[in-house]
C-alpha cells in the first residue's frame, strides 16, 4: 500500500531554487573522461568522446554520461568518501540508472524499489539509484530527508523531543505539508520530494521497503523492555553526486551498517535517543560518579546488543573492528594501484574504543577527489 499526499499548500519552508544559468566546467568534464579510459582501458582512446563532450557542453551547456561512466564515476564518488571506514567493496556498488526519472512520484517509487532490492530481505546490497541530473535548463529532482529511512522527531509542549531529534525540523516539514503521523518513537517518517517545477510530493514508505530490527540483548532479558529498535539499511539521500562537473541532485546510495554507528551514536548521543543513563540505571550502576565508568560500560552493553540483534535477525552488519581491519586493506590496495586513499581521520576512527581499533594509530592523505558525494548547498 502507498500513499501520495499532495501538498496544497505553498511549498515555503524550503527554499526553490532558480533555474541555473550556469553551464557546466569544461575542465572538470574532461578530467573525468581522462580518468574513466585510464581506468578503464578497454574503453579505448578517449579523444572521440572527449571531442563529443567538448561539443555538447559548447551548444547545450551540458552533456550526457554513458551507462559506463556513470556507474563508474558512482563507484569512484564511493571511493573517495574520506569520512567512509567501509570503501574496501566500492567496485561492487549496483549502480540503478534511473536519470530518465525526474517526476515526484517516479522518484519515490523508484526509492522505494530501491529499498526492497537493496536489503528488504535482511541482506544488504551496496546500491545507488541515479535520478535526472541538472541541466542549464531545468533541476534535477530532490529528496529532502537526509536518508530514505528517518524516524520523526516530535517536539512536545514541554520542549522535549519523542523520538530522533535530529529530524525534529524533517518531522515539522512533513507536517506542514500534510503528514499526519505520531507520535511513536519511531515513527518512520513519509518521504519529502522536491521535483526540479512544481509542487513537493509526501510519500509514505510501504512497510515492507522499511525492514527493522528490534534490540534484545544476549544476557539481559530486560534489555528488549526498552523497546528500542533501528531499521537495517542506512541510504543517504541528502547528498548531490558529482561527476566530470555533472550534478545529479537525487542519487541516494547505501551500505550496510556498522554497529557502532547505531549502537555508539544513534541510540547512545546526548542528543539523539540517549540511553546510556537509562541502561545504567537497568545494569544497576553507580552514576553519582564518572568514576564508576557507567556510560562506557553501558556503552559496551549497547553495542552488544545492537550487533547481536542484528545477526539473530540475519540482517547484514559489520563490526567496528573487522571494519577497522578491512579498511587498512583497503589503503594498501589503493596505495599498490598507484592511488591516493582520501581518509578523514575524525569520521573513520570508531566512536567506541578507537585505540583499540588499528586505524586510529595513524595519520591519512586528506586531499578531496573528485567524483564525490556533496552535502547540497
Ligand atoms: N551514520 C549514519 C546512520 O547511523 C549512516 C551513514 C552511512 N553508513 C553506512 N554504514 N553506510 O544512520
């Protein structure tokens, strides 16, 4: 079952952006070109195409990627993710070529396809589904949740937040135009897409695209009482893939998670769901003292929890230290292929335990390459 909400409501709260009068930079084009046959030499000699893109982007401002550069330049832009622990398996990203897709509609069912091809059956599948690039003449679409699975954030009277805070503003937006959900902790909120004319589109996610894992622990019975829970597969959509000067605003892309992502950030900050102090008190420590180290050992228990939940749901996820490992092989394979490995120490160092991890006794090459993702502006 799918639901289309249309907002009839003047689209204020974000902004729409003009059309671009900006043609796209020639130089960057043609390094990508360059790049793509020195990677790939049975492309053969670039200089054909290279005149063709020259000419393209003289008369239209623009120009059009192959099947093949473009799912190359989507595993590249993976590649270079400086801030990524998990780059090891970028050559096997499944690339979703969806650039005729530019309508509202097409686009969500297009995530939501996406969502069920990409783990809807406990198996994660590194995918990126590639919507309408910008032209001169007209935008690309947009997703304007930051991933395709977002849990609602609902401020209360009093000022506190039920459920993910960090969607608080995403929860207002849907709200304003039309959402009517709540208010659960996690209530996973409907998709917001913004087509490059015309009014956004509210989509709410079908059940089986938003596959979940409820968090029990493997000793502590009570752990399943805190009812908390946390959806398997994490799909950025609020990034703008760049390629050979290309934008294409709408491109979401996933991996599979770690456990310290849910287990050391999402369920544990301060300002996201903050349990530490809850699961201390269950485990019965002693927090009149940081002494006592009950958020580490809290900590500790939670990410047991989240990567045991995990595998008993036979739902694919990593650990931080076997993520560590690979991503050290990683560099040296990108060192022996002659390449540099962007790495932006302050993302890839786990947020639990790092000196334990081998990644944090080192330092990296913080260049930043292109194709890359990009936060929008
Ligand atoms: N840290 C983000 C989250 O907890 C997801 C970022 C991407 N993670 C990944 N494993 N591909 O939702």
């Amino acid at each position: 079952m799918r639901t289309w909400i249309r907002s009839l409501r003047p689209f204020d709260a974000v902004t729409v952006h003009p059309i671009i009068e900006r043609t796209i930079d020639l130089r960057e084009a043609e390094r990508f070109i360059r790049q793509f046959h020195t990677e790939n030499p049975e492309a053969g000699d670039p200089s054909g195409r290279l005149r063709q893109v020259a000419r393209d982007v003289a008369r239209y401002g623009t120009y059009t990627h192959t099947a093949a550069e473009l799912e190359f330049g989507a595993r590249v832009a993976w590649r270079n993710s400086s801030r990524c622990i998990g780059r090891l398996y970028w050559r096997s990203l499944k690339v979703r070529d969806r650039r005729q897709v530019s309508g509202a509609e097409g686009v969500a069912l297009e995530c939501v396809e996406h969502l069920r091809e990409a783990g809807g059956d406990g198996k994660v599948r590194p995918t990126i589904t590639v919507f309408a690039q910008d032209t001169p003449a007209r935008r690309g679409p947009r997703v304007l949740n930051e991933q395709l699975i977002r849990y609602a954030g609902h401020r209360t009277a009093d000022g506190a937040t039920v459920g993910d805070p960090r969607n608080a503003e995403l929860t207002e937006l849907a709200r304003t135009l039309g959402w009517r959900g709540g208010p659960g902790r996690f209530d996973v909120l409907p998709l917001i897409i913004q087509p490059g004319f015309g009014a956004p589109l509210l989509c709410n996610l079908p059940g089986d695209a938003v596959l979940e894992v409820a968090i029990t622990h493997p000793e502590y019975r009570w752990f399943a009482d805190l009812g908390l829970r946390w959806h398997a597969v994490p799909a950025i959509s609020g990034m703008c893939l760049e390629i050979g000067g290309i934008c294409y605003p709408c491109a979401p892309f996933n991996g599979w998670y770690m456990g310290a992502e849910i287990g050391a950030r999402n369920l544990a900050d301060a300002d996201r769901y903050d349990q530490l102090p809850v699961i201390a008190e269950r485990l019965g420590l002693d927090t009149s003292t940081e002494r006592s180290l009950w958020r580490d050992h809290a900590l500790v228990e939670l990410n047991v929890a989240v990567l045991h939940s995990f595998e008993a749901a036979g739902v694919t996820m990593t650990d931080h230290h076997t993520e560590s490992r690979r991503f050290l092989t990683h560099l040296a394979r990108e060192e022996k292929a002659g390449r540099v490995c962007p790495a932006d120490w302050s993302w890839i160092v786990p947020p639990i335990s790092g000196g334990t991890t081998p990644v944090f006794h080192r330092y990296y090459d913080e260049r930043e390459l292109t194709p890359a993702f990009v936060h929008h502006r």
